[in-house]
C-alpha cells in the first residue's frame, strides 16, 4: 500500500493505492481503470493544455478512488466530494496521481519461462492472477499491484529448469 498527500486548491488530500484499487474502481464506476489510466496517460502526455470531457471524468473518478480508498469517510457520492474544492489544475495533481498509482505498479521480477505477454492488463486479467496464486480479496489492501504479479511471475518461474545450478563453492565465493 502506498500512500500520498497532496494540496487540491486549499485542501489537503490524502490519496492511497493498492492491489485493491482496480476492484474498488470497478465497483464504483463500472470501468476497467487499467483501460481508463492508458487512456488518461496517453491524453496527458499529448496534451497541450486541453482535455476531453471523457478524460476530466476518468481523472475525477481515480482521484476520487485513491482519495476514498485512503479515507473511507469522505462523501460516498464523487460529486459532493468534488463540491469541497476550489478551482484547481489537473496538471498539478494528476502527476501527482499518477506517480501513486506508477509506483503501485512497479515490478521486479523477471520472467524466466514466458516470454512479456502483449495481452493488455485488465481488472478482469489482475483479479484471475490473484485467484491464481490464491491471494484473497482482503489481502489485496496489504499489496500492490506490482508485488501481485511478481508473486504471479515467481510462481510461473517455479517450474524452470537450469542448466546449472549453484553449489557451495558458488555460495561460498559469493
């Protein structure tokens, strides 16, 4: 879990990110977030100080989720939980955002069998994985996404057979 507080307008907000964020968004809005934030990512990149309205909604409802997921007593309705702010520039929190949400994501493990798959990441794919490797829906808030799928990639590496395995010696020298 990874956790964040920034400044919108005149308030301080706390925004959190877990392996539980995808299942909450998908609960609340209906939508995939994997899609929704290469969707948003691509837009803020090309961007030149102009969003579509689709875009403004997809960053309300992932600050809006992150900010719930942190604070579980903030207005259960995303309107009125915008109505608390001022104006303010999506291009000062939505980097922000997606830092959080980036370093949720993050991976360390190699596969050592399968090659990167090129089938794109959805809630659907992420919570199969979790089924997978046997992760319950209350664990996914002690995780990131990024730890779910290295636990995902180490088990795809358990039945990897090595040349040469090492010994000893090799564990000595190391």
């Amino acid at each position: 879990m990874l956790e964040k507080t920034v400044r919108v307008g005149e308030v301080d907000v706390k925004f959190r990110s877990s392996a539980t964020i995808p299942r909450l968004y998908r609960i609340k809005f209906k939508r995939d977030i994997f899609k929704d934030l290469s969707k948003l990512e691509k837009t803020f990149k090309a961007s030149e100080g102009s969003f579509e309205i689709d875009d403004l909604e997809i960053f309300e409802n992932v600050a809006y989720i992150t900010a719930y997921h942190a604070d579980r007593s903030i207005a259960g309705n995303i309107d009125d939980w915008l109505d608390q702010f001022e104006m303010f520039s999506i291009y000062e929190i939505l980097p922000e955002i997606l830092e959080l949400l980036g370093a949720n994501l993050g991976t360390e493990v190699q596969s050592k069998k399968l090659p990167k798959s090129s089938r794109e990441m959805t809630t659907a794919l992420f919570l199969l994985r979790c089924v997978e490797i046997g992760i319950s829906i209350s664990e996914l808030d002690l995780l990131t996404i990024g730890m779910v799928l290295d636990i995902w990639t180490e088990k795809s590496n358990d039945g990897v057979k090595y040349s040469k395995v090492a010994g000893q010696d090799e564990f000595d020298r190391f």
